[in-house]
C-alpha cells in the first residue's frame, strides 16, 4: 500500500524526532514536577491521601498537549520497531539515531533494494502505529 505524501512525511518525521521526543518528555516532565514548593499550612494530613500538590502536577501532565503528542510519537515508534525486522532496525539505528546516510548504510552491506524496502516497511508500520494511538491531538 502507498501512503499519501502527508502520510509518508508524517511518519518519516516521526521517526526522525524520535530522539528530540525522548528528551522532551523527560524535561517536560521534570519541569512540571519541579514546580512549585510543598504546601504548610499548619493543618493535620491524613495519611496516604494524595495532596493537592501531587494532584496539579498529574493534571499538569495530562493536560500538557506538547507532551501528550511527544509520548503518542514514541510509542508509534516503539511499538513499530517491535513489528519489523532486523534489517529495519538496523536502519532506524544507523539513519534515523546515528544520522548516517543512505549511502553509508549500504556500503555496510545492504543492497540499495534491500534498503528502500526495509526502510518503506518501517515508515509504513510507524504510519500505521500512529493510526492505531489515535493520530492528531485535537488542540484545544
């Protein structure tokens, strides 16, 4: 099946984001749990009840749409990775987190064929991964 050149770039950009993606999800978070200083109001807490602390922070994350999006391209790519083979891991590796080229990767023994099917097959399945998360967050 062909994807349309929306499709393809989508999901080509997700894969190249991937990296970008995993530091934004760990800044945004430590930023939002860092936020803010504990509350003392002199007033007994009741044991293992969630404070409000806690609680602005979890719907801190939940509402942040920047991250929400972050995590739905990781696991899209994640949860394809986990779909394809061996040869398609190894260009998500060497192309997409080691930024190598095309060419450096077929001079490492793949053929040029071999290459643009491995790599259609893993932009097809983060396609389809992406699909199946629920594509676009509405925005608010």
């Amino acid at each position: 099946m062909k994807l349309s050149k929306e499709d393809y770039k989508e999901a080509k950009g997700c894969l190249k984001r991937y990296t970008y993606n995993c530091i934004k999800i760990i800044n945004i978070k430590s930023d939002i749990m860092s936020i803010g200083s504990p509350i003392i109001d002199g007033l007994p807490k009741a044991p293992y009840s969630i404070s409000d602390r806690a609680l602005n922070t979890i719907i801190k994350i939940e509402e942040n749409i920047e991250l929400q999006e972050a995590i739905k391209e990781y696991k899209a790519v994640v949860q394809a990775l986990q779909l394809v083979n061996k040869d398609s891991k190894y260009i998500f590796e060497e192309m997409y987190i080691k930024s190598k080229t095309k060419w450096e990767i077929i001079s490492s023994g793949m053929s040029e064929r071999t290459f643009e099917r491995r790599n259609q097959s893993l932009i097809y399945t983060v396609h389809k991964e992406l699909k199946k998360i629920g594509g676009k967050l509405a925005e608010f």
